[in-house]
C-alpha cells in the first residue's frame, strides 16, 4: 500500500470519482489487507470512493497480478480494460474509456 503508484493512484482515482459523482459510475478499491490496517494507511490517503476490505480472493479472481491494477467493467459485468500499474496519463485513458461506455 505504501508504493508511490498506489499512493498516485490514490489521488487519481479521487479524481475520477469526483468527476463521475452523479453519473452511472461507481470506483471501487481493493484491498487484500484487513481494515484495520488499511484504516491506518487510509488516515494520511484519504479516499472518496468505496473501498472493499480483505479483498485477496477477489484479486486472485481477476487475476490481478500487481497493484495498482485496474479494471474498467461495463453495466453487464464485462471487462472492457485492464491496465497494470500508474502512469501519468492514466486518469485521462481512463476518463476517454468511461466516456465512450456511457454515450452508449
């Protein structure tokens, strides 16, 4: 949790949460850590989007092989992108997929 591309990918996805507020988009982070731990971590990274805790079984269920990994899912479940790791132009790939999914 305290790699800087999870502490950048903090800030990017609060971005991107704030941007989408009222539109049919939902961030979600996992984290394969109990809550109290991330709790502790979260104190100095606040985020602005749900968070699930002990999520371990679901990283090894999308075979998320890194963190930060990422995954953009449609309304029917389909995983229409998945990206490992932060770069700089992340928010704005991201933001380009997401609009596309919602003019559909």
């Amino acid at each position: 949790m305290n790699c800087p591309a999870n502490q950048l990918s903090i800030s990017m996805l609060n971005k991107l949460a704030d941007h989408y507020k009222n539109q049919n988009v939902q961030i979600i982070g996992v984290y394969p850590e109990n809550k109290n731990k991330t709790n502790k971590y979260l104190l100095s990274n606040p985020l602005k989007f749900p968070l699930l805790y002990d999520g371990g079984s679901i990283k090894k269920s999308y075979h998320a092989p890194s963190a930060p990994f990422f995954y953009i899912i449609d309304p029917s479940g389909k995983i229409i992108k998945s990206v490992s790791g932060y770069s700089t132009d992340s928010q704005q790939q991201f933001t380009e997929i997401i609009d596309t999914l919602l003019i559909k």
